[in-house]
C-alpha cells in the first residue's frame, strides 16, 4: 500500500515527542547538578555506573548529558515536529494535493530518522558512554579518537546518527519542495499559498542550500578518528577552525530552518483568532525570502573569539543586524494583525501570543550577541545560553504546542480539552520565563557555561545559593516546574482520544484548505478535489452567514 502523507506526519510527531522526552530528562540532570552539586538526584538511584551512581551525577556524564540535550532538542525534536511532522501532515492539504509527490520517499525519510534516534539513543550504553564533546563537537577535541578516557564510540555513534538524520531530511525537503512546485490544486497561485506552507517551502529550500558543508564535515571528523586522516588534528596538519566554518555555515541557517514553520503557525493562527485578514501578506513573503539569503552570510559570528581574522568582525556583525530586519518585519506585520481585530483567546491563540512575546526577547538580545564588542565579554557565558533559548523555545515548544491544539481536531478528530490547554500554556510560559530570564542577569555577572561545579569557584559561588532568585536554585525550580507542566498535555491527548466527542470539521472557521475536508482526512484528502478562487486570509464581513469559509466553498455572494 502506497504510504500517506498524513501517516507520515503523525509518525514524525511520536517521534519527536518521544525525543522531547529524552531530552527533557536530560535538561533535568544537568539542572540539578548546577543547583545542588554532587547531591542525589530525585529519581535516579538505582541506575548504575558509570552513567549515574547512587543518583549523583558525575562530570564525564555531566559533560555527556549536555551534549545529547544540547543534540536532541536541536535535531532530534524541533526538526522532527516543525519539518518532519507538521510539515508532511499540513502542506499537501493546505496546498489543495492528495499526496505527497513521493509517497515513498516520505517513508524513507521517516525510517531514516528512526533509524537515527535509535543510534543516537545506543550511544548511552556503549562503553564509556555518550559523546560528551559538546552538541557542537568542536575538534580538536571531537577529533582525537583517545579524547577524555576513551570515550570514542558515544561519539562516533553520535556523527553517524547526526549523518542519517541530516541525510533522512535531504530527502524530506526535495519531497517538499517538488509538491509545493507541482501539486498545487487548481487556482492555487504562488500569491495564494498559505503562509504556512511558505514557511515550509523556505525552510526546506534553505536546509538544501546549507546541509552539505556539514555533512561534508561530519565524514571528515569520522575519518580524523577511524581512518587516522588530519583533516582538524593540528599534529596531522589540518586546521580545528575549519570544523567551526563548516559546522556554523549550516549551523546559523538551521536556526531558520526551525523557526520559520514556527513563525508560520504562529501566521495561519492569528488572523483565526483575531477575525480579520493577515496584514502585509506579501512584504512577509519577500521578507522570509531575504531572511534565508541573508542568513547564509552570517556563521562567522559564533566565531568572533575563535581566532579568526578580526577584520571579519566587522563585515560578520553588518550582515547578523541586517538579518534582524526580515524578521522586524514579520513581527510587525503579526502584531499588525491583531491591531483592530476580534480577539478570541482559545488556547491555539494563547501559544501563539507567548510565542511573539518570548521571541521578541530573543530577537533584541540577539542583535547585542551579534556585535563583536559585546559578544567577546558574553560569548561561552549563560547570557548565550538564555538568548538561544528565547529564540529557538517560542518557535519550538511554543510555535509547535499552538499547532498542536490547533490541528489536533485536524490530525485525530477530536478537540483538546480547553481548560487543561489553558492551563498547560500558563504554567509553561510562566515557567520558562522563570527559567531563563535569570540566566541573563548570571551571564552578565560572568558565569560560564558548561561547568560542572560552579560552587567551586570563588566567583561562580553566590549563584549556586539556591535561596537567591539570581541563582541556579531558583532557575533549576522553575525547570522542574517547566517539566512537570507537560503532564498536563500528556493527560489532555490520552483523555480526549479515549473520551472526547468527535470534533467538527472545521471547528475553529478557519479558512485554508485542510479545513475544507473531514477530520480527519481520508485517503486522497479531498472527495472532490478543491478549486482555489479567492485568498486564503480574504475575510467575510461579521454579518455574514458564512463567516471566514474555507477557500473551496462556493461563495454565497457570487463572488469569483
């Protein structure tokens, strides 16, 4: 039987969420060792050595825990979700398709991933354990096979599943992109696409012009430690730096690639919710465009204090303010939208809201980051540790948790319960501000990342008082608060697939196509395929009977 679209989706969804698991759990270790170090870990006493022993968490496993969360969350669950999941379920639908263009490469994609996370996963109980060189795997320590005691294979395991993961969402963007170009339904013009499925298209574009450097890159790192070649071993005569070209020329575009699907769930919820068209349709369109070229030119900045030529400061540091710009646009065009508008705040539209709200955080202390001066005084501190997560978490967990209560209906057809939806946003926003708002004020004080025991130095030691606000106490509180707040969500899935009543088909009077079929869709998606005649943000007045119709119903009012 030919695979389905929508299949695929959900499965890249399991995935992901299954990940965001592993991760989580990670995030939670490393936490606990900064508030409290060399104490028991809640939970964890009966795993042995060497990963964990008597539940307290030792510095080789330290260093590995925040490698594989640092790896997971960045490849393994926003890519997943955003690309992979909402990405192969939305796009065909939206775009009026019955299908993917490649069905089975669909399925190859999908299984090549699986067979990535299970690799990535393996390297935990290999000898030694994880790869523990930093989610970045900077040579030449990544490069020396002997490094830190032997631990050779957790890394080697961890380029080969970074190598199928990266390879499983080459074929994901070309089945992508082929649809988008060819399977449009009649009437579906370049100007008429949703704006989510120009994120889509962006994304995927953008993931092809930049995946081969790293790719390249992590076959050559593999070879420095199996096959005794030098490509970034100094004493073979290759050259460390050449990994961090490599690695951040697609590194700073893969920021994109995950926060433009996120931006456009954020795009097809809001004008929903607010009742009133999507405002400057276009000038976001040649924005996403412009962002993704300007983004290929700015990998040099995670490099000011790497050694490179300083008089690359300045041209590096023009073109990461200039990126800035695209994405002004965007958010002023979203908040535009609500300007004037009707607001209904169900939960889809709450995610949404906090995602523009954290990511504005992100965005404004991006631009110091991207200034040299500034960044040699915060570079490696947790300053950076919390802007990457004000940029990457409103896209990830925000964006992706509004699509989720928003297309929930679509995908399974029943509706999440909105009491429990309202609840999960407010204490994960909340918490995550609790998080990561100190971390700034810690980073500006000097504490670098990546310490095992902070209390051991004397200037890192006021931020392990776990009474201050300002300390890892506090912000390692509110993570286990962050963490537990997604039972909430777990709870909500299981109770409305068992119990729930079917949902409508088109619950929320959106406009787009996907809501223009059953809930769920059948096979082929449409039983008569649609004809596009009008914008999908083109909006019917109030006192219409029709209210925001879906783009494939005739208009009652004869309008072509």
């Amino acid at each position: 039987m030919r695979p389905d679209h929508k299949t695929i989706g959900r499965q890249y969804l399991l995935l992901g969420a299954g990940m965001a698991v592993v991760g989580g759990l990670l995030a939670y270790l490393v936490r606990w060792q900064l508030a409290w170090p060399g104490t028991p870990v809640p939970g964890f006493r009966w795993v042995p050595e060497p990963t964990l022993y008597e539940g307290i968490v030792p510095e080789p496993a330290y260093n590995a825990f925040v490698t594989m969360h640092g790896t997971i969350m960045m490849f393994f669950v926003a890519m997943p979700i955003l690309v992979g999941g909402f990405g192969n379920f939305l796009v065909p639908l939206m775009i009026g398709a019955r299908e993917m263009a490649f069905p089975r490469l669909g399925r190859l994609s999908v299984g090549t991933f699986a067979v990535a996370a299970l690799l990535l996963l393996a390297s935990f109980v290999v000898e030694n354990g994880a790869a523990s060189a930093g989610w970045t795997a900077y040579a030449p320590l990544s490069a020396d096979a002997t490094y830190t005691a032997g631990v050779a294979r957790g890394l080697d395991l961890w380029i080969v599943a970074l190598t199928l993961e990266l390879v499983a969402f080459v074929l994901g963007s070309i089945n992508l992109v082929t649809t988008v170009l060819n399977a449009r339904a009649p009437g579906m013009t370049w100007w008429r696409l949703p704006l989510f499925v120009w994120m889509q298209l962006a994304a995927a574009v953008l993931f092809l012009a930049s995946v081969g450097p790293l790719v390249a890159a992590a076959l050559m790192l593999l070879a420095d430690r199996t096959l005794g070649s030098g490509f970034f071993l100094p004493e073979r005569g290759g050259e460390p730096l050449l990994w961090q070209h490599l690695f951040w020329f697609f590194g700073h575009p893969e920021v994109y690639v995950i926060m433009l699907p996120g931006f456009g769930i954020v795009m097809e919820i809001l004008p929903v919710f607010a009742r009133k068209p999507f405002f400057g349709y276009r000038a976001v369109v040649w924005a996403t465009i412009a962002a993704g070229a300007l983004s290929l030119v700015v990998w040099a900045h995670h490099m000011f204090v790497s050694g490179i030529d300083p008089r690359l400061a300045g041209p590096f540091s023009v073109t990461t303010i200039l990126v800035s710009v695209p994405f002004a646009i965007m958010v002023g065009c979203m908040l535009l939208t609500l300007l004037g508008g009707t607001i209904e705040l169900a939960t889809p539209m709450l995610f949404a809201l906090g995602t523009l709200a954290t990511f504005l955080v992100g965005g404004v202390t991006g631009v110091y980051l991207g200034a040299a001066a500034l960044d040699i005084y915060l570079h490696d501190t947790y300053f950076v540790v919390a802007h990457f997560h004000f940029t990457l978490f409103p896209a990830v967990v925000l964006g992706g948790l509004a699509g989720l209560y928003y297309w929930f209906p679509k995908m399974f057809g029943r509706m999440l319960d909105e009491r429990l939806g309202k609840i999960h946003f407010w204490l994960t926003f909340l918490s995550f501000n609790a998080v990561f708002l100190p971390l700034f004020l810690i980073g500006l004080g000097g504490h670098m990342r990546r310490i095992y025991d902070a209390s051991q130095y004397t200037l890192l030691a006021p931020f392990v008082d776990a009474t201050a606000v300002v300390s890892h106490g506090f912000v390692t509180r509110a993570a286990i608060l962050l963490l537990a707040a997604q039972t909430i969500l777990v709870v909500n899935v299981l109770w409305t697939l068992v119990a729930r009543a079917r949902a409508a088909d088109n619950p929320w009077r959106a406009n787009t196509l996907e809501w223009a079929t059953t809930s769920p869709p059948p096979r082929g998606n449409f039983l008569t395929m649609p004809t596009v005649y009008r914008d999908p943000y083109e909006y019917s007045p109030p006192d219409a009977a029709t209210d925001w119709l879906p783009q494939s119903v005739p208009d009652p009012r004869g309008r072509a």
